[in-house]
C-alpha cells in the first residue's frame, strides 16, 4: 500500500484522544486485502502497558458514490450488528468527513482471525457460515433502518437496468443467456419481507480463530432486500472453490435454521453469477474455475426453471 495512503501521521494524536485516550506509544501499519478501501492496522500502548488494536477503514474513490454516505452505512450497520449479537467488528469511530483520517472511513475494534479457502472439514465450515448469515438475515428491516441501508434487489441486479446487456457480459459464453433470465423473471417475483443482506457474503469477508466464525467483516454495501442474495453469492463462491458438496451443506443448514426454503434461488444463483463476469481473469476465466463456473451457472438455470 503506498504510504500516502496511511492517515497522516501529525492527525494521529488527534484521532488517539478520540478513540484510545492516555496512550503514549502508537504504531500504524497496513492490512492485507483491501480493494475498495484501504485498511490499516492501529496498535496503541498505555503508560500502564495495556495493549488495543483498531482497524482503521479509509474509502478510496472507486467509482461513483458519497465515501462520506459509505461511511455512515458501515458504521451505523455494525452497531445494528453488534446490538443483535453478530459477530462482527465494533464501531468505535465515524470520520464521514475525513477529517482526522484524511478520506472518508471509520475506526472498528481490530478482530483477529484468518480467512479460511481451504477449510478441514468444509460441511462443519458451511454450516457455520449458514448459521451465521441465517443470524444476520433475521435482522429486520425497518423504519430505524432502512434510511441508511441501501436497496439490495436493485443493487444486485444492476446489470439489467438497460436494455441491453453489458459489454462484458455479452463477451462470456453464459453471459446473454443470464442477463435475458435474470431480466425476464425479475418482473415477475413476488415481494419477499426484506432482511439485512450483506451484498458480498463469502470466505474472504469472514473471518476465523478457533474453528469458530470470529466476525464478519467489510460492510460497506449493507443493504435491505431478499436474503437470497446473499444465500446464492455465498453458494457460488463455494462451488468456485471446489466445494459443491459444502455449499449444498450451507443450503440444507440455512433453510433448517430459517425454517423455509429459499425464495427463488435459482434466480438470484443467476444474479451472483454475473458478477464474475465483470472481472473474470483470476476469478472464474480459468481451470478449474471455469468448469466449476459452468456447473454452476447450468444448475441455477435448471432450478430456475430455464433448460
């Protein structure tokens, strides 16, 4: 990460008062995995020696949006999260201005953990990460909630607001045939009661320790919408990792957890895979990947209904 990147260090003294008063020593670093923020690594030392580390999440410009908006939704979705128990960072810090970290961005408590890919035994791996999207999607939305959050079904499905289909999407093999499902059954779904969805639930936002889901991380695109969003974004990284059978564990656990099938899903399996194809070298352009994409997308259109 360029160094000009990092908070400026003369606001440093400033953003300690706010956030870690009495610290006397301080060391700033960057974190690993930022794409549309940058984030860093804050660790503070009190003159009795107590340790705390924050994360530190600074919006950088990509694409059209209000960092300072992007800011606010994380923040105020993590205290949603942590008023009803999700594992997830605590806000500490909101700094929609910039003022103190330079861009628009937030301080959370730091969360230790690892990302997990490659996990011993994946059918205990997926049901935990159903168990823990199966928490959040029991999130109502409502009145104290919606004005922050943004539009899930309208975010997810981007891609069929023109009339005809992007250009990258016209470039991949499957790419037309999606974008013509997607955008002749989306006029015709029935209204779902609308639950906190995350927009990006997969393996490289949550994070573990101990075997056990230690928060779930990157919030800036908190939605409300159809939790099956969620579900079929999360089936499909599965299946790209070479885990199918895991990903039919994911379904079973949080269907039984949420005591109903999931609505639709094969549309919105149609909807998570075009994502992909906006960006498909080191995602989905390669073997085995690729194979693995295929099946995928073949199996959301049979469950869709389409041959």
């Amino acid at each position: 990460m360029p160094e000009d990147l990092l908070p400026a260090a003369a606001n440093l003294p400033q953003l300690l008062q706010r956030i870690a008063p009495g610290s006397v020593r301080s060391e700033l670093s960057p974190l690993p995995g930022s794409y549309s923020n940058f984030t860093c690594l804050l660790r503070t030392e009190t003159a009795a020696g107590e340790m705390r580390r924050f994360a530190l999440r600074r919006y950088a410009v990509f694409g059209n949006y209000d960092r300072g908006e992007k800011a606010r939704r994380e923040f105020k979705t993590l205290q949603l999260l942590q008023a009803n128990g999700i594992p997830a960072p605590a806000p500490i810090y909101l700094d929609d201005s910039g003022a103190l970290l330079g861009t628009p961005g937030i301080v959370t408590q730091y969360v230790p953990g690892a990302l997990v890919f490659a996990p011993e035994d994946p059918i205990a791996w997926a049901q935990k990460l159903a168990a823990a999207l199966a928490q959040v999607h029991a999130i109502p939305c409502d009145a104290t909630n919606r004005d922050f959050l943004l539009d899930a079904n309208s975010e997810a499905t981007w891609f069929i607001r023109g009339d005809q289909p992007p250009a990258a999407m016209r470039a991949h093999a499957a790419g037309l045939s999606v974008w013509q499902t997607v955008s002749d059954m989306a006029t015709q779904l029935p209204p779902r009661p609308a639950a906190l969805v995350h927009l990006d639930y997969w393996a490289g936002n949550v994070l573990w320790h101990e075997g056990e889901i230690a928060g779930i991380v990157d919030w800036e695109e908190a939605a409300c919408g159809d939790p099956g969003i969620d579900v079929g974004y999360a089936r499909m990284d599965m299946v790209l990792l070479g885990l199918s059978q895991a990903a039919d564990a994911f379904l079973a656990a949080y269907e039984a957890l949420r005591g109903e099938p999931v609505a639709h899903l094969g549309f919105w399996e149609l909807v998570a895979a075009a994502r992909p194809m906006f960006n498909p070298v080191g995602w989905i352009a390669e073997p085995p990947a690729s194979a693995r994409f295929h099946q995928f997308v073949t199996a959301a259109r049979q469950r869709a209904g389409y041959p």
